[in-house]
C-alpha cells in the first residue's frame, strides 16, 4: 500500500467512527425522548424484572436492607419511574 492508500483508509475509518458515533448520539436521544412518556422505553420489561426479583426479596433484604434494593434498582430506571412506584406502595 502506498501513503494516498493508507491516507484514505484512514479517512474511511474516521468517517465510520464518527458515523457509528451519531448513531449512538440518535439513539440516546430518541430513548431519552420517550422517557416524557410514562417513563420511556427503559421501562419496558421493568414489571416483569421485578415480579422476578421479589422471588429473592428476603436475601436481597437481608443483604441490602428492607427494600433497599427496590431502590437500587428503581434508581438504575430513573426518577419518574421511582417518584410514580414509591407512591404507590
């Protein structure tokens, strides 16, 4: 290969890295978009990860404290999430 080969290699790869980039870019903003709504798609599945993790509720409270670890993992979906489950236990 010679240096205008190697030189455009180059330049292909960073238009593919910036490329790759603007597409995460897009994609967090569209999933931060959603959030206005009900709490966005971070929340899908959310219901069905908990019914999953009460099943370990008395080691995770022994291990975190009482209901320390819906808070954890409450935390890990956002506020809206928590501020709407937390007023309604």
């Amino acid at each position: 290969m010679d240096n205008i080969e190697v030189t455009k290699a180059i330049g292909y790869l960073v238009v593919a890295i910036g490329a790759i980039g603007a597409l995460g870019t897009a994609a967090f903003g569209l999933v931060d978009a959603t959030k206005s709504y009900c709490g966005g798609v971070s929340n899908v599945g959310f219901g069905d990860l908990m019914a999953v993790l009460k099943r370990f509720a008395a080691a995770l409270d022994q291990a975190l404290g009482v209901n320390e670890w819906r808070t954890v993992v409450q935390a890990h979906v956002g506020q809206r999430t928590s501020r709407r489950r937390s007023s309604s236990r």
